[in-house]
C-alpha cells in the first residue's frame, strides 16, 4: 500500500505506516497463493450476487467480474464517500429478508494515493443514495469499521473496531441489530464487540461494495470466500473485554481491557 500523503500520519505512527504497507503485500501474496485441494471448491459455483448498481452521482461507472471457480468477486467502483448524509459507489447486490449473514475475505487491490478508499460488505434499505444502512468498511488506511445511518437522509456514524487491516469480515443481522466480526488472520471471524440496531423492513438489500473516495478514479476490490448464510447467535454474544468508548467526533470505537484500540492507526477521528 502506497501513501503519498505523510501528513496523514503523524511522525509518531509513521512505523504503522510501514506496517500496513507490508501487511497489505502480505495480504497480496496471500490472496495469490495456489490453494489445496481441499481448499478447492468445485468450477460452476452460481454467483450469490447478480446484479449491480451505481449509486449516487460516481465520476466513472463501476462494474465488476465472478469467478466462478474460485467464488470471487472483483468489483470496481468510483464515488465521493460513503458517509454522511448519501453515498456513491459501485454495489454487487441482491435482495433478502429476515436475519442473516454475510462473511468475506477482502482486499484492496494494488497501490493507490487514496488512505480512505473503501471496501464494504453492505446491508441497505434501498439502493437511494441517502439509504439507511449498516456496513462493515474496510479503508485503504487500514481502519474497519461498523458504519450505519440510522434514518434515511441521516448523518453517517461508526464503530471503529480494534483490528486494524482484518483479512476476513462478517455481519449478522439478528432482528434489527447488526453484529461485526473480525479475523485478523485466514480464520473465522471473532465478535468484535461493535453492534448498532437500525431497522430495515424486508425485503432489503445486501451485497459488496467499493469506492475509491476519488470521484475521478476507479479503485479495485477483490472479495474472496464470500457467504451468505444463516446469522450466528454466537457472535452477538457478549464480550466482557470490550467497552465502547465515545470519540469526541460522537463517533465510538471498540477499546478492550488491555487499552488496545484503533489508536495505534493514528490520526483516525474525524476521517472517513
């Protein structure tokens, strides 16, 4: 990951910097590597998700490619944001109702002079630009976190987690709350202790998302081993070594007992 911009990081997060570099090649070559057979799933997968849609008023249309032997999805996208009052952005979709689940591998693709590109697994009301909505975005920074708009037209707010750059993100929907986990490494999903409750009358939307918050370029997302299932109560269970800490922006993010939070990232409050 290339950053262009050294004001982003204060010279004391400059060594996270470099970490999110090597992590994200890391990330890279992970994402590359020849899989085992028993990682292999059979060619002629039927993609989850068929349709697609450019929401908001994006520079360049988006667009994206399945593979069906390997169950990803590379999806393009352009837009401003996704946050505050609308978003624009290229989204992979279906319809759904009910509690659910969604689960992806994600990965930015390539170098880019933007810190706050976005990848996103996405359940919305409508496909309006001013929706309400929750997602879990992950930046080109690093920093994930549970968005939502609680009401349509609403300010955007999050919940930013304590792992910063997860290789794997999920989201249960449980009546009208919706649970992040995260998975620093190739494993499951871990509860990350942020949950938000909007409610989204059925049917809704749900899908993959990208924006480059760079409305004159395109950025890449490749979202592997993505799932849509049955949601988990296990991972709405409570976690007794997390508490939601208010930012003075009136956003919150996750701190657990040992103190560790998103702060190591540096500079976070206030950008999206």
């Amino acid at each position: 990951m290339q950053f262009t911009a050294d004001s982003f990081f204060s010279p004391g997060h400059r060594l996270m910097r470099s970490l999110v570099s090597l992590t994200m090649a890391a990330l890279a070559a992970l994402f590359a590597a020849p899989r085992t057979s028993a990682q292999t799933p059979s060619s002629g997968s039927i993609p989850i998700f068929a349709d697609h849609v450019d929401i908001g008023p994006v520079g360049r249309p988006g667009g994206f490619v399945f593979d069906p032997v390997w169950r990803t999805y590379t999806v393009t996208g352009s837009g401003v944001d996704m946050w505050d009052r609308n978003d624009t952005m290229s989204f992979v979709w279906k319809q759904a109702s009910g509690d659910l689940s969604i689960a992806s591998d994600i990965l930015l693709v390539g170098t880019s002079d933007q810190p706050h590109r976005k990848a996103c697994l996405v359940i919305r009301q409508s496909l309006a630009p001013d929706s309400t909505y929750v997602d879990v975005a992950v930046h080109g920074h690093g920093l994930a976190a549970l968005q939502y708009r609680e009401t349509t037209g609403g300010i955007t707010h999050e919940i930013q987690s304590d792992v910063a750059i997860p290789l794997r993100v999920r989201l249960d929907k449980i009546g009208d709350t919706v649970y992040l986990s995260v998975a620093a490494d190739g494993g499951e999903p871990k509860p990350s202790g942020a949950s938000i409750r909007v409610a989204l009358k059925d049917p809704f939307y749900i899908g993959l998302a990208a924006c480059s918050h760079d409305n004159a370029n395109l950025e890449t997302v490749l979202f592997r081993r993505v799932e849509v299932g049955a949601a988990s109560p296990a991972n709405a269970a409570p976690q007794p070594d997390v508490r939601i800490e208010l930012l003075p922006n009136g956003d919150r993010r996750v701190v657990r007992s040992d103190g560790r939070a998103t702060e190591a990232l540096g500079g976070l409050d206030g950008i999206h």
